[in-house]
C-alpha cells in the first residue's frame, strides 16, 4: 500500500485530525492524532492502526513499522 492510499485510509475509518504515513523501502513511520485514542492504552491504539496494515505486514510490503497514536488532548 502506498503512503497516500495509507493516510487517506487511516485518516476517513479513525476520524483523524492528521495522520503523517513515511514510507521508506518496507519500514513504515506512522504518526496519527484522533479524538477515538482518548483513553486507550498504547497497545490499544496501536492495534486499532495495525488492523489496516494486517494485509501489507502479511504480504511482507511492510516489515517494520513504528507507530505514534495520540489524542488531540496529548498534543
């Protein structure tokens, strides 16, 4: 999946207010601030995102990937 087509996902199915995607050859750099983390552990957060990157990690496009997930009260 392509940077663009990542953002564009995370940004419309968690309601985000920014979502930053960095891709570079298989690792991915993901930055996301939406209201639906308010009160979700880090785990929790992370796996909400994970579930749209399932299909690229299985497919090896994605091999590592560091995620940063915040509420807009975090910022």
């Amino acid at each position: 999946m392509e940077a663009d087509a990542l953002k564009e996902l995370l940004t419309l199915e968690l309601s985000a207010e920014s979502v930053e995607v960095s891709l570079d050859g298989d690792r991915a750099a993901i930055i996301v601030v939406a209201d639906v983390f308010e009160g979700l552990s880090r785990v929790k957060r992370q796996q909400m995102i994970y579930r749209y990157l399932n299909d690229s990690i299985t497919s090896g496009a994605i091999h590592a990937v560091t995620i940063t997930a915040k509420a807009p009260s975090e910022r």
